[in-house]
C-alpha cells in the first residue's frame, strides 16, 4: 500500500492512476494532514454495454395501460 499526501496526489494523479490500473500498486492511500482521506483502487467490475431492450419481449402491456390517467392525475391534483 502507498501513501501519498494530497498535494502529491494532485500533481501525479495521472500516474498514480497508471499504477493501480496496471496493478503496479494494490491500492494508494491519499492523506490530508498526514491522516488517511481517501483510497484510489483499481475499478474491477466490468461495465455493461448498451441496455436498452433488454426486457424486450418478456412483459406485456394491456391496451387500456393509458386508460386511467386523468383519474390519476385529478386524484393528484394536476390541472384544477
């Protein structure tokens, strides 16, 4: 584990990035006042790519879904 003081971390944050993403370094220790701030780790979960539709045709929706809307919308006072 390295420590770095804030002032380190902020002119070498690039770097410090490097290290941990190549897994150079584990995890590094930034310090503010020479007492632990925050920890800067390699991100390890991968993310996910586009999702839109992925429920696409696993659901059914009836005609009448819309049927009840200016009901819902007088029973929350919008419009009077």
């Amino acid at each position: 584990m390295l420590i770095v003081n804030m002032l380190d971390a902020k002119t070498h944050l690039s770097k410090l990035v490097a290290q941990v993403e190549s897994g150079e370094v584990p995890e590094i220790v930034i310090a503010r006042n020479g007492k632990p701030a925050a920890k800067l780790v390699r991100f390890a979960e991968k993310l996910v790519g586009k999702r839109i539709g992925i429920a696409k045709g696993r659901a059914e929706m009836p005609d009448d879904i819309d049927a009840g809307n200016a009901e819902i919308a007088r029973l929350f006072g919008v419009g009077q």
